[in-house]
C-alpha cells in the first residue's frame, strides 16, 4: 500500500506542467521497480495514473502534489482516486488515455498544473524568506548579548 512520502525533490517535479502521458513517462529513468516482473508499480503505471518522479519508489501527482511512496504491488491509479479524488483535477477528469482528453479538459490540466507548481513555488519562497529571518533575528539577539553595554548609568539621586 502506498505511503505519504515527503515533498523531496518537489520543485523539480514541478517545474513542468507535466499534462501529456509522455512528459510524465520521461520524469522516470531507471525507476526501482520497472525491473521487477512481477511489479504492478511501474514507471509506465505511474506516469499513466498521472504522476511524475520524485525521487527512489516515490512519485508526485502535479495536479494535487501529492507525493507518495510506493510498493511494488501497488495500482497508482487505484492509490490516487482512493487518496486525492476529491482534490485533484487529474483524478476528477478520470481520463488516463491523453487521446480521450478534450480541449478544454486538456487546458484545464495545464492551467491547474501550473498553478499549483506556481503555489509550491511561491510557499517554498515564502519559507525561505520565513527561516531568514528568523536566523536573522536570532543573530541579531545573539549579537545584543555578545555585545558589552556602552550606555552609561546615572548615580545622580532623584
């Protein structure tokens, strides 16, 4: 049964809105279980369920980001109506044969995808800017107490 897996090598499985069975397939080289015959869980699975690689015998959906992580055994498409049906656009068409998509089926994947690949992005810039800062502001504390007092203290009585 598949796991969620964390987001690792998110941003390169994004950058591309990975809409055409054929752009997913290329996401995947020599994945782990393609060479395992009895393996349900291939590359060819996978991509055809709407995901792209992210890393060992993990895959993303770049619809819905969801990334998990796989077992030979496993049906991707089966995994991805059961986990992401009713959040992701690639599982609502239900359409795994990019023939059998319309125009308008197939502008709506593109624009979705690439508004959520633009979303992580934007997060990812978002955290980076978050964990900045807050180093900023914990070495600017650190330096305050590093740093000897220079202000003078009155002995004048009140």
């Amino acid at each position: 049964m598949a796991r969620s897996a964390p987001e690792k090598n998110l941003e390169n499985s994004l950058k591309t809105p990975y809409v055409f069975y054929k752009d997913r397939l290329t996401s995947f080289k020599n994945y782990k279980y393609d060479s395992d015959q009895n393996a349900t869980c291939t590359s060819k699975a996978l991509a055809r369920a709407g995901f792209v690689f992210s890393g060992d015998s993990s895959a993303v959906c770049p619809f819905c980001v969801k990334c998990l992580d796989f077992d030979p055994e496993d049906d991707p498409w089966e995994e991805h109506k059961n986990r992401c049906g009713d959040i992701c656009e690639f599982v609502r068409i239900g359409k795994l044969d990019d023939s059998q998509l319309t125009f308008a089926e197939t502008i709506a994947l593109a624009t979705h995808a690439t508004t959520v690949a633009n979303y992580k992005k934007f997060e990812a810039m978002i955290e980076h800017i978050r964990n900045k800062s807050l180093i900023d502001l914990v070495m600017g504390e650190h330096k305050k107490a590093a740093k000897p007092s220079t202000t003078k203290t009155s002995r004048r009585a009140k």
